[in-house]
C-alpha cells in the first residue's frame, strides 16, 4: 500500500501522475492547434493566431523540460547518476538535443528519454513553421515581375 511506505512515496506517484498527464496534454494541444485549427468553420472560435501560438509553443517547450525532470528525480534509477540537480540538467540536454554524455540514462530511462527528444523535436519543428508564417512574404524586384 502506498501508505505504508511514507508521505514521499505518495508524494512522488502524484508528481509523475501529474507532470504525465501535462506532458500527454501539452502534445495533444499541439497537435490539435498545429494539424487541425485550420479545418475549423469559418465564423467559428479559433484557438490561437500566429504569434500566440510561436509564444505557446515556446513555453511548452521549456515547460516539458521541467516536467521530464520532475519525472527523472522521481525515479533515480533511471540515470546513472545520484544527484536530483541532474535530473533537469539531463532533460535539458536531451531536449535540446545536445547530449553531452556526461549523464546516461539506464533501463526505462533510456525509453522515456528517447520519448522526450521526440517530442521536444516534434514541438520545435512546430514552433520553427509557425515562425516562419510570421515571416514577411519574399518579392522579386526584377523588373518583369512589377504589378
């Protein structure tokens, strides 16, 4: 029972149910907004424009940094190291998808550590196309092609 091993064995199952169901929620609206807010009837609430949704993006971004850690301190098993500091130093670095290698993850880790950098991928192209809609669109100044 969850009880009988203590208030932090509790504590830990609420913070990964938790930062999970954050984790599922933020890719899920991503998808959503990114794949299918266009479809929407026109004269119909739209969830985001442009911007809000390159400023969104970026905030989940960071946002799935911190909840992969919260999710690799509550398991320490799943690095090869002892300090809960590296915990978010780690999601960081896989996120960005810099690996050092300095810190490694082991057994389930190494799954959800491949799950991270997927969706940490997934999210930046997203954030990355959106930015580009914000771009200017590119005219020619040759001659021919003045309207």
């Amino acid at each position: 029972m969850l009880w009988a091993s203590g208030p932090n064995l509790l504590l830990k199952c609420a913070a990964v149910v938790l930062v999970s169901y954050r984790v599922f929620e933020t890719v899920q609206a991503v998808v959503n907004v990114t794949l299918f807010d266009h479809f929407r009837i026109e004269g119909t609430h739209r969830v985001a424009g442009v911007t809000r949704s390159v400023v969104l993006g970026l905030w989940n971004y960071f946002e799935l940094i911190v909840c992969f850690g919260v999710l690799y301190a509550a398991h320490p098993g799943w690095l090869a190291s002892d300090v809960k500091v590296n915990s978010y130093y780690f999601s960081a670095i896989t996120q960005l998808t810099i690996g050092y290698g300095d810190i490694r993850p082991v057994g389930s880790g190494r799954l959800i550590a491949v799950f991270q950098g997927l969706i940490g991928l997934f999210i930046l192209v997203v954030v990355l196309a959106r930015f580009v809609t914000l771009m200017p669109e590119v005219r020619s100044v040759q001659r021919g092609d003045r309207k």
